[in-house]
C-alpha cells in the first residue's frame, strides 16, 4: 500500500507500507520501540516494565530503497 509519505532521501512521494519482523526467542513477530534508554535486567535481557512502547511502521522509497520508520500505535 502506498500513501502521500516524502522520501526524506530522494524526494519521492509514495512510500510502500510495510513492517519490520522480529523474529527472535520469544518474539511477538514485530519489532517495537521502547521509550528511555537501554537497560539490562539481571538475566541480560531488557528491562521494559512500565515503560511506554510503539509498534514500528516501516516504509520503504520504491525508488531508492530507503526506510522511514515510524513509531505508530501503543500503550
């Protein structure tokens, strides 16, 4: 699906809709942003109770290829 989206690399209108995978252990099959910087918990992973998240819209310039990433949708 494209949409009135500018490349802010080229100039062309109409990016192509998409999304990024996150397909790791565990994973809820689409990557998120997570406000605040990066801190571990005692096993190594990330700390992310009670902070605020986005779902990441992804679109890609037909043109030249370059990715516009958006966080959308969340807590």
């Amino acid at each position: 699906m494209t949409n009135t989206y500018t490349c802010t690399q080229c100039g062309t209108v109409g990016l192509s809709e998409g999304f990024i995978e996150d397909a790791g252990q565990n994973s809820r099959g689409y990557a998120r942003w997570i406000e605040g910087a990066l801190e571990r918990g005692i096993l190594g992973g990330a700390k992310r109770m009670g902070r605020a998240w986005r779902q990441i819209e992804a679109h890609r310039c037909p043109k030249c290829g370059h990715l516009e990433l958006f966080a959308t949708t969340g807590n």
